[in-house]
C-alpha cells in the first residue's frame, strides 16, 4: 500500500490539499490537447452550412472552450487560479467528426495542461448540445494531452556536474557556530543527481580561498557554490576575492538570483552576488543565509545544469 506520503494531493493526515507552488519559479508555459466528436455525415454538413438550429456551432464551441479554460480552477478542485496569456482553439472536419485541438499559455508556477484538456472538454460538449436536436448518435472521445512546454522540462539538463560548496564565516570557521547554508547546498545538488565530494569550510576574507578554487578545479570539480561574505560589510570579501578569477561573468544567473530574492525579501537587493565562469567550471557566489540558499536552489536546479550542454558546445535551446 502507498504510504500517504507519497500523494501530492494529500497530507500526512489523508486531507486533501492544493500543492504549494509558491516556492516554484514563474517561466513561459505551454500546452496543446486534442479530442474528437464524432457526428452523423447530416449534422457536419449542416455545421458546414452554418443550418443548425441553435446557431453557429463551431463559433460558440470557441468561445465555450476560451472560457471554460478561464475558468479551469472552478471546474477542478485542486488546480490553480493561473493567469492566461493565451486561449486558442481550432477545429478539423472529416472521416464522420470533428477534431479540436486547443493551445493554452501562461507565465506562471505551474503548467497549463488542464486549461487546454478542459477547453477541448468543453468546446465537444458545446457541439454535443448545439447538436443533440437533430443527431442522437454523436460520441466525444480520444480527449488527450499533446505536448507541453515549460518549466523544468524545456531544455537538456541531462549532465550533472561535480559539485563542491565553499562556506565563509568566521564563526561556523571557530566552532562557534553550526553552518546551516553549505549542507543545504549539498543536500539540494545530491538530491538533483549531482556528485558533491568537495566541501570547506572558510573564515570570511580568508586569503586560501582562491588556492582553494583554483585546487578544486583541478581535481576537476566543475560547479563551485559559495556561501557566505556578500554583504556589505567590511569582512565580506568573497566576491573581492572571486572575480578576479573568472574569464567571464554570467549576468544572467546573478539577475535570475536577484529577481527572486527581491521578489522574496526586499532586503535581497543589498546582497553582492556574483555568478562567472573559470575554464569549465562555473562559480557561483551565494549569500550565507539558509533562505537565501534554499532560494538559489529554485533558481538553479535544474536550469542550471544546460550550462554544461552549452561548454561542450550544443545548441542553446
């Protein structure tokens, strides 16, 4: 028997619950869906000449699944309330029915693939009820997910670096206290799939942590975190320290960072974060704080990982 555990829907208690997407990044999403209507050879060719009692069909279907796609987090308990950029459907007559296909978009934390399976849904039964007068045969049927597109699924992330993670701080370095950000780290890269067999522990502004860099790299770790000593204090020396080591900066990793951190915490926006590139490794430069860390990993795992199909030189997708 399945532990309760493992149902997303459900807590620990057997409740039914709505899945937390809060922590999940906004991205472009997508989804097609298809279904049919089969109709007697009659009613098609009065849909075709616009002869059926009630009306347009195909027109009123439209706009029934463009609604109904609106309206999705109503009809389905446990969907969320997603903000649609786009509702389209389009239908295909022949061989004795109807074909719809539907594309539903959004930018948002979750998918949009019962949007689009439920403006299919809806628009077949709107031609059922348009057409029940005048034909008693029809059957909707074949109602399924094409494709979707989007969040963690869009691009190759297949390779899984070897990761190491640095944490700066002067009292996790004299025992004073516990480092809370690098196991988080470390568990959340494990959990991807990732190899982490390198881990330090650093004072702030400590002058071994370029060798140390420069070490790991050479033993071939190819993803390097940092966290710790990006504020604005005097002893937050490790971005001083760390770019002028890169060949280049990856500005769009540290904006990503950023903008979800602001999004967050306003207080983000003073944190000195820095992202950038050695070789084929790239070194990433987190703030010290669990929060700010657990907040990276949403941002980087898994995207971060098509960073090492582009080095090897694939195509950027």
């Amino acid at each position: 028997m399945m532990a309760l555990k493992e149902f997303t829907h459900l807590n620990q208690g057997g409740e039914v619950k709505m899945v937390d997407v809060s922590e999940k990044l906004p991205t472009m999403r997508t989804a097609r869906a298809e279904g049919c209507i089969s109709l007697s050879s009659s009613t098609l060719s009065a849909i075709q000449d616009n002869t059926i009692p009630k009306g347009n069909v195909l027109n009123t279907a439209r706009i029934a699944g463009i609604m109904a796609a609106k309206k999705c987090s109503d009809l389905i308990p446990l969907c969320h309330q997603l903000n649609l950029s786009f509702i389209g459907l389009k239908f295909h007559i022949s061989n004795g029915k109807i074909s719809i296909q539907s594309t539903a978009k959004t930018r948002e934390s979750t998918g949009v693939e019962m949007e689009a399976l439920t403006a299919v849904s809806v628009a077949a039964l709107t031609i059922y009820d348009m057409c029940k007068a005048v034909d008693k045969t029809m059957v909707i049927s074949d109602i399924k997910l094409l494709e979707k597109k989007g969040g963690k699924t869009s691009h190759a992330i297949e390779y899984k670096p070897h990761v190491g993670v640095i944490t700066l701080s002067d009292s996790v370095s004299s025992n004073l206290a516990k480092d809370g950000s690098g196991p988080i780290l470390i568990n959340g890269f494990t959990n991807a799939g990732c190899t982490v067999n390198h881990y330090e522990v650093l004072p702030d502004g400590s002058e071994n942590l370029m060798q140390l860099i420069q070490f790991w790299i050479e033993e071939g770790v190819e993803l390097i975190l940092t966290t710790g000593g990006t504020g604005m204090g005097p002893r937050d020396l490790t971005i001083n320290t760390v770019e002028p080591l890169l060949d280049y900066k990856l500005q769009g990793v540290e904006s990503a960072l950023h903008v979800w951190g602001k999004g967050k915490v306003k207080t983000a926006m003073l944190s000195r974060l820095s992202a950038g590139v050695i070789g084929k490794t790239i070194i990433i430069c987190l703030p010290g704080s669990p929060s700010a860390v657990r907040d990276a990993l949403q941002v980087l795992i898994p995207d971060i990982f098509h960073a090492y199909h582009m080095l090897k030189g694939e195509k950027h997708s």
